[in-house]
C-alpha cells in the first residue's frame, strides 16, 4: 500500500455518503463500518466522519483473548477472524476511539478494515471514493505531508493550538488525521 488516508474533520459536511458507500461494500452486509459524529451537537452542526484509526498497537488486538484481530504487513487491523472470534467484546471496550461494534445477531465484533481487498491494490476505500467534499481521501504520503505542513501554518494563523488529548499519537502515519 503505497498512499494513506487523510482525514480533514473541517471539511465533512454531514452528508454521510461515506456510510452509505460503506453499507454498499461487498462482504459488509449491509451494515456500515464508518460513522459521521457531531462534534459538538449542542453547540454546532458541525460533523466528522469516524473510522478505524488502523491503531500502531491497537489495543482491540491487546485485549482479544482468542488472537481474532490480525493485522496485515501493510498496519491495517481486521475485523475479527470470524472462526477465532468468541464474542467476549473486549475488544468494543479496549478502542479508545469506540470503533469496533458488535453484531449480537453474528455474535462477533466488525469495524472498518479500510476495505483491504482494495487498499492493497492502491484503490481508494469505499468511502473516499464517495466524499465530495474531500474529507475523507485516499493521497499519497508526499500529498499528505504538504496538507500537514499548510494545516500547520494555518493553524499557526488562525491561533488554534495543538489538541493534548493523547489518543491521537496511537494513529499511525499512514493515517494521516486532524481533530481541530
């Protein structure tokens, strides 16, 4: 996998075409694997799409006690094995971010692989194929770097300081993310 996928909150417009693109995928049964959240919905409409971090040490993996959770060479962390899986749910409540969801119906635990079978290949996931507003993107590491660097200065610009929330430092750099 030689691009990553880049997240840009600001730019979500709700639209959650991201969702439906994710319903849509094949061996998804129509459930979708990605979220839109609001920020803040007391204080704005604001949104932003929510999927697999594809943590460096995922903690789903840490805590799954049947070993169900494997993780490519590439860092994208599956959903669990369906013949591993036994249903225990550590894994819901080891993510920091709350990514994987369980199927009570399947009795086993599914979240965003970052559509693998495509991603491998250099094609977009399902749901960067479907953003029209660029928040979600599928760009090369160089592209990625630059968007970082203007973000940065932006930042710088418009006065915002860095976040301290630690979550983010378990993202790896092939995802690359902003939260302000």
């Amino acid at each position: 996998m030689k691009k990553v996928m880049y997240l840009e909150f600001e730019r979500c417009i709700g639209c959650r075409s991201c969702q439906a693109a994710c319903r849509e995928c094949g061996g998804h049964d129509a459930k979708e694997r990605n979220y839109v959240e609001y920020i803040d919905f007391f204080e704005s409409r604001q949104t932003f799409p929510m999927m697999c971090m594809q943590c460096k040490d995922p903690a789903c993996a840490r805590v799954c006690p049947a070993n169900a959770i494997q993780i490519t060479e590439e860092g994208v962390v599956l959903s669990a094995m369906e013949e591993k899986c036994i249903g225990c749910r550590n894994c819901t409540f080891g993510c920091p971010f709350g990514i994987p969801k369980f199927d009570f119906e399947e009795n086993k635990m599914y979240k965003c692989d970052m559509c693998y079978d495509r991603t491998k290949h250099d094609i977009a996931p399902m749901c960067a194929s479907v953003c029209p507003s660029d928040a979600i993107r599928f760009i090369d590491h160089e592209e990625m770097m630059e968007l970082r660097r203007k973000r940065t200065q932006m930042n710088l610009i418009e006065g915002k300081k860095p976040s301290e929330n630690d979550k983010w430092q378990y993202v790896p750099e092939f995802f690359g993310v902003y939260s302000d």
